[in-house]
C-alpha cells in the first residue's frame, strides 16, 4: 500500500444546504477521513448525521461547500467521470422494463461497451451474485434480496475501483439480510473493491467492516473510528464470537456518547 | 390471446345493453304516452320514430342508399370517414411529436416550463369552434390548400395531454435512478433516452389514446368552416339538416363517427401492447379513455 494514493482522502469537507438564508442547515463540517484501497468501511450515525450526504459527496452527486474530495489520483468529479465507483442504493433502483441481464449491462452500454463483451460481463456478474439462472426474467419477477443482488452486480459490471453503497440492505428482513452480508463479504475479498457502506445497523457496520466511522448528528461531523480486528474471512460463528459482542459494545457505546436520547432504538 | 377474445366480448356486450335501454326506453315511453310510468313527468328525450329510431332502424338505413339510386349510406359515411380519419392522422402524429417534444423541452428546462407552460394551458381554453374558422381563413390567405388548415386545427386538440403526460412521464423516474445515471457519468441524452423515455411510456400511451380521440374531433369540427364535403363533418351536418325526413340517417353517422374514434383508439392500444410488453404489476393497464 506504501506509495500508492488513498483510495479515499477526504479533508475539510464541509456541506451547507441553503448557505446564506436563515434556513440554512450545515449538513457536514470538517470531515477528515482517508480511506485506504482494499478497506470495507462503514458509516454509522443517528438519522441526519449526514453519512448518505457524504456517500453523496464522494460520488460527486453532490458539491461539498467545503472541503476537498479526492478518489485514487482523482477529484470527486474526474473520478465519476472516470467511472472509478459503482453504488447501490437502498431501494435496487432497476429499470422495471429490463430484464436482469438487461439491467446489469445498462452501466456497460451508457460506457460505450461492445455489445459481446456487455453480455459477457454481465454474465460474469451475475454467476457473482448467484443469479445466472434469472438473467431473462423482469425484475418485479425477482424478491427484494435478489433484486438487491442484481444492483450490486450492476454495480461491479464495470469494474469500479469503489463500492459505494447507501443501506443497500435497509429494506430487507433479518434472514436475507445476515445471507446478503456474508455474500458481500465474499465479493469484496473476491474483487479487492474499496468498499464505503452506509448503514443503521450496528450488528451489520461491525460485522462486514474493517473500520467504523461512527458520525453525530447537527452538524454531521466524525466522532469515532473504531478498527474492526476479528480477522477475515468472517464466518457465520464470527457473531457468535466474545470479541464481536465487545466491539458492537464499543461501537454502541461511540453512538451513545453521539447522542444519548437517540442511541436507544439501537440497543 | 384469451384477453382480447373476452376484450371483443365485454365490447359487443356494451354495445348489446346500450341497444337493450335505448329500446326499453323507447318501448316505455310509447307505453306511457310518453311520461314515466305512474306519473305526469314528461320523459327527458322523446320516444317517437324521429327522435329515437329504433336500433334496428339504424342499422338497417346503413344498408340501404344514401339517395336514391346512390351508393350504400354504409359506403358513403365509410370513405368519408376515411378521409377525415386521413386528416385526423396527419393531426395526431403532428400533435403526438409536438407535445412530445414540448415534454422534452420543459423536463429540460424549469425556465422553458414556467415561460411556455401557461400559453399551452391557456391554448386549450380557447373553443375549437372559435379557432378552427380563423385558422381556415388564415390558411386560405396563405394559400394553402385547406385540409392543412384541418389537420391543423386536429394536432391543436391532439399536442396538450401527450405535452402533459410526456412531462409527468419523463420526470416520474425515482431519484434514485437520476442518481444512478449520473453515477455512470452518463450524458444527458442516454439519461433521457435509456431512463427517461422508457419510464414515461406508461404515461404516454394514455395521453395518446386520449389525442387519438382528439384529432378526430378536431378533424371533424375543422371540416365544417372548412367546407369539406367528402369528410365526415360535413355528411353529419347534412344529415341532420335533413333530420325529420331521415332520423336514422343521422343516427348512423353518429355511429359511424364514434366507431372511427374508438377504433383509432384501439390502433393506439395496440401500438401499446407491442411496445410494452411486459405488463408487469407495478405497471397497471391504463385505463381506455371514453371517447
């Protein structure tokens, strides 16, 4: 890793929504985060601590009104260009006209792809996420996980650098949850992507992550980094682990002092 | 293709139950003397053979000549049917690419929306009857010959839902799908032709049942100022001009009339379920817009 750029650098990064009106809502302030190429990352925060505000920014969706964003090399804004990321939302976010293998190509053709090697790429991604045998169904046809797969698999068709990922599992029940975690973990030491995830769980920030970046609310601000040491690969028996528990603990704890009255719906 | 065998069979039921009151209503009319039944209230539309022909009437005159020693009334009110439909194509396709583009152009641009958007909607207040005159003297001076002027006057009526439904549709993509496109650094073009159009199709095809209908209205109100003799307008005004010797004549150029609306309709419902093929749940049918 020595001499070669941070995945991630963000320093100073400030975002002000309505600046200069009385209205105005500082969002960030003063982020200071690098991020190295290789690490899984976690976002963690009450609600309106900013952490999707900040995906926002590092995708360049969004203009810090402070700050500097840099990716690899790159500005915020050279590396969209660039296509140095992929992200997944919440909600899959596919186009309910395309069939999945569809979908999964959508990102190759806007890049000017040819045709053979969108196909075979998007198949590549979709044996990834174990979903080959869908490739020409529709996406309503598809469960809420599988739908979720297919995003993440979109996501990767072009091998981004960066996995930038807003509660990708937010919407999904506690089962197909914990199974989408242990799939992502495998893509992530299969792929060496740089991996950035937003989430409201602590269970899920400890178990997928090597780091935790625990952030309050009004203004948005980092808090806390708490280095995630259980070793890889992560197991089904990593939750069942003494040194798991102690660091949901201490991650708690960091939300805690963040904000006492709202740390509670976390317990 | 079982739905569209129950599709025609719900259709002739309609048409079979609106036969059914039309002539209940007629046969309790001339029961009654032409009150409602137990009392002295007037009925709202006379039963008598010339204001309510029966069914089998007017259907029967269609199969007869128009004039004496003429064509079939059948032929007659079909080929000028025909030629209004010709203007009232030329008005839908004109109308469906100019509100189209205009939908473009205000999901573009909040200035382009805020600055045309009260002129489009104030163009509909006007009455066609008003408009289609001044725009058949216009063209005349212009020289034109005169169905431009009534394909004119049919894309005038057509443009408003598809300018309306193109905007709702192209701005109906969840922000999240916005973001996602400009994740991939895509341009505004693919953004508006891979996201944007695709999305908007279900809003489309509403408003462009509805312009069918429309230019065919308008196709038909143009040809009167226009005096237009092969259209369908004008055979419908000399029909009724000769109402009380020939009621049934009238009636059914009325039906012929409402068959070209519906059927252009159903060309438009057809482009629908091959451009759309997959109906998905999250994608209700929508509903055909009466004509």
């Amino acid at each position: 890793m020595s001499g070669t750029a941070a995945a991630v650098a963000m320093s100073g990064v400030g975002v002000t929504f309505g600046a200069g009106r009385p209205n105005a809502v500082t969002a960030l302030e003063g982020i200071d985060l690098t991020i190295q190429p290789g690490e899984f990352v976690s976002l963690i925060g009450p609600s309106g601590c900013g952490k999707s505000t900040l995906l926002r920014v590092v995708a360049d969706l969004l203009s810090p009104s402070s700050g500097e964003v840099r990716l690899g090399d790159r500005s915020a804004s050279e590396a969209r260009a660039n296509r140095d990321y992929g992200m997944v939302f919440q909600s899959a976010t596919l186009l309910d006209w395309r069939k999945i293998l569809a979908n999964v190509e959508l990102p190759l053709e806007i890049m000017g792809f040819d045709p053979d090697e969108r196909r075979a790429r998007a198949r590549e991604m979709l044996e990834l996420v174990r979903l080959s045998e869908f490739e020409d169904h529709y996406p309503w046809q598809l469960s809420g996980g599988m739908q979720q797969r297919v995003a993440i698999a979109r996501a990767l068709s072009f091998k981004p650098s960066i996995l930038l990922m807003d509660e990708p599992f937010g919407a999904l029940d506690e089962m197909t949850r914990e199974h989408m975690q242990m799939e992502l973990l495998n893509i992530w030491q299969t792929t060496g992507t740089t991996v950035i995830f937003v989430t409201h769980s602590i269970p899920e920030a400890v178990f997928l992550s090597t780091r935790v970046v625990v952030m309050s609310p009004r203004p948005g601000r980092i808090t806390d980094l708490i280095d995630i040491d259980l070793g890889l690969p992560r197991r089904f028996e990593t939750r069942e682990n003494q040194q798991f528990f102690e660091l949901i603990t201490s991650v708690r704890e960091a939300l805690r002092r963040v904000d006492p009255a709202v740390s509670e719906p976390w317990g | 293709m079982k739905t569209r065998a129950r599709t025609v069979v719900r259709a002739l039921g309609v048409l079979l139950t609106a036969a059914l009151l039309w002539e209940g209503y007629k046969a309790m009319g001339q029961a009654t003397g032409g009150v409602w039944p137990f009392t002295e209230v007037a009925l709202p539309v006379r039963t008598n053979e010339r204001s309510m022909p029966h069914t089998w009437d007017i259907v029967m005159a269609l199969f007869r000549p128009a004039r004496r020693g003429g064509e079939l009334l059948l032929l007659v009110l079909v080929k000028a049917a025909l030629f209004t439909w010709r203007s009232a194509v030329i008005g839908f396709v004109s109308g469906a690419v100019i509100g189209f583009g205009l939908g473009v152009l205000f999901a573009r641009s909040r200035l382009a929306e805020r600055g045309l958007m009260p002129y489009v909607a104030a163009s509909q207040t006007i009455p066609v009857l008003a408009i289609a005159p001044v725009l058949v003297v216009w063209g005349g001076k212009l020289g034109l010959p005169t169905w431009v002027a009534v394909t004119v006057i049919s894309a005038y009526l057509a443009f408003f839902p598809v300018a309306i439904n193109t905007l709702r549709g192209l701005r109906s993509p969840e922000v999240t799908a916005t973001e996602l496109m400009r994740s991939y650094a895509a341009s505004p073009k693919q953004e508006l032709w891979k996201l944007q159009v695709p999305a908007s199709l279900p809003y489309l095809f509403p408003a462009l049942k509805i312009a069918a209908t429309a230019s065919v209205i308008g196709a038909l109100v143009g040809e009167l100022p226009a005096g237009m003799a092969d259209g369908l307008g004008r055979a419908i005004l000399g029909f009724a001009s000769s109402f009380s010797a020939a009621p049934e004549k009238l009636f059914a150029s009325v039906l012929i009339a409402a068959m070209l609306g519906i059927g252009f309709v159903g060309l438009v419902a057809l482009a629908e379920r091959l451009t759309l093929p997959s109906l998905s749940p999250g994608r209700a049918e929508p509903e055909v817009v009466p004509a």
